[in-house]
C-alpha cells in the first residue's frame, strides 16, 4: 500500500512515518510537491494536515477531488483543530486523527480498515 504523509513538522511526519512500517509511505512537507507526485503514482490512503505552509490543507482536497483519478482517494485528516467529518465526506475524509492525542493503536486502525 502507498500511503502519502503531507505536513509540514518533520518530526510528526518521521513519527507517523514509523507507525506506518510495512507499507510504502511518502511524506511531503507542501500541498504543490504532494500534488505533482500524483503524476507519477496515485496513493492508496493519504494523512493530510490542515495547517500547511503555501496552500492549506483544504486547497490540497480541492484539487484532487477535481479529477476522476484522485478523487475517491481515501483521506486521513491529521490536526490539532477539530473538523466534523460530516462536512468533509464529499473530500473522502475517512478518520481524523487528533495530532495532540492519537495513537499508534489509531493509525492501526485506519490501516487495518483499509486492507
């Protein structure tokens, strides 16, 4: 599974990264660079931040859910701001994980949800 990280705090990224062992994961700390890698291979899940430097997270979700081939990919909201995923269902926000308080047992859980 291709998993793609987009946030700007390399540290949270490295650490999510870790709790991702097993599966392919590439992490990207802007919206542009995490866009133009959609080019070469498509993810099968994404964990997205919401604060991003340049475009913010939302803008990311904006343009992948303007193209066939990447709006249906699963998303993974990943903020210390609360988002009712309600709202975000049209993005295919699946999880929202709180940055303050997630878990290695939540980011299992999401994984094992997607196989």
């Amino acid at each position: 599974m291709l998993i793609h990280i987009i946030d700007d705090d390399q540290i949270f990224a490295s650490v999510l990264k870790r709790y991702l062992k097993g599966h392919e994961v590439r992490t990207f700390s802007n919206a542009i660079d995490a866009i133009n890698a959609l080019e070469k291979k498509i993810p099968d899940l994404i964990f997205l931040d919401i604060l991003l430097d340049g475009p913010d997270g939302f803008t990311y979700l904006d343009e992948i859910a303007s193209y066939s081939d990447t709006n249906s990919i699963p998303t993974v909201l990943i903020s210390s701001l609360y988002h009712e995923l309600p709202k975000l269902k049209d993005y295919n926000v699946i999880a929202y994980l709180d940055k303050t308080k997630f878990t290695p047992d939540d980011v299992k859980e999401i994984i094992d949800g997607r196989r």
